[in-house]
C-alpha cells in the first residue's frame, strides 16, 4: 500500500472507497469546521454520502482525473487533499484541502500538497498547478503562499455559500516555478 510520511506521526494515503465508515466517522468530526470551505457535495451527511464521494473520486482517478487523498494523525484519519480537477492533455490540475481541528497547526496540508505538486508537476510533466478558496479564507490562501503559489485574481462573488456569494481567489504555480524552488530547498 501506498503511504507516504508528513512527519514522526502523519502520513498521506489514498482515500479509497472501503475507507467510507472512517471517512463517514471524520466528516462527522469535521463537517460544520470545513462546510463554509469546501464544495457543498462534498460534506455528507452519512455513510452512503461518504462511500459516494469515495466512489466518484475512485471513478475519477481510473480515468487519470481527480484523486482523493488522507491524512492520518496518530493513525486516525484529519483530514486530507485532492485533485479537484486533473487534466494531464492540458497539463493544469487543481488541489484541495480540508482539515478538522484536530489536525490543524502541524503543517499537514503544506507537506502533503508538496508531494501532490511534486508527483503532478514533475514526475507527470504538468504545467500549471491552481489552488481555488474564498477570499476570506486566510488559512487557505497562507497554503497557497507557503507552495509559493502566485495570486494571480480574484473572481469576484463567484462562491456561493449558504445564499450569498463570496469572492474567491485563484492562485497558481507553473512547472518551472515548482521545480526551481525545490531546487532551492533541497540546498
């Protein structure tokens, strides 16, 4: 099985249907703490919720699109990323993130967006990579800042959320960009 370590007590692994009761048992954990931040679809309510995104996204990786990933804390799953889109014909993707309290502060999603943009725009030859969030979302954005992504816009009230509409920032980091700042910290 595929895992990947973050730190001394964390590591990112795929998020696959057959984790759909602890998946289920986490977005109970986390729910009202991500809703204002993620896509309405993807904060169920049940288990049959759970084990239909985990589905999707299994659907969406077999045609080389979106993946679903964990992130376990002292073995207990807090959280995770994602493609939200993957489009390796145009090379560009999209990632996410979500965390329940639990998880946050101990740098999680920076390291596994690390690996996510590593593997997408190195070992796959992407080109762009984007990080989508409301404008109000400083956690979010301080992500984007320190994968030393570039705002590059806001789209105005483009994020609709409980009947009233946010803007949202894009940020972006192209291939080039990505691999010169490995560069300079692998020195």
């Amino acid at each position: 099985m595929f895992s990947l370590p973050l730190r001394d007590d964390a590591e990112l692994r795929p998020l696959e249907t057959w984790h759909a009761e602890e998946f289920a048992a986490h977005l109970d954990r986390a729910r009202e703490h991500i809703r204002p931040w993620v896509g309405q679809g993807f904060v169920t309510t049940d288990l049959e919720g759970a084990r239909g995104t985990l589905v999707r996204y299994g659907e969406r990786r077999a045609a080389d699109g979106g993946r679903l990933y964990g992130i376990w804390r002292k073995g207990t799953l807090v959280g995770g990323v994602m493609f939200t889109a993957f489009d390796a014909a145009a090379g560009t993707c999209e990632l996410g993130c979500w965390l329940e309290p639990a998880g946050e502060g101990h740098g999680l999603v920076t390291g596994a967006c690390e690996a996510l943009l590593d593997w997408a725009l190195v070992e796959r030859g992407l080109h762009r990579a984007e990080w989508l969030c409301r404008a109000d979302n400083d956690r979010s954005a301080a992500v984007a800042e320190r994968l030393g992504m570039t705002l590059e816009g806001v789209r105005r009230e483009a994020w609709l959320y409980d009947g009233v509409r946010r803007d949202q920032q894009l940020w972006a980091v192209l291939a080039p960009e990505w691999r010169a700042r490995r560069a300079d910290t692998a020195r």
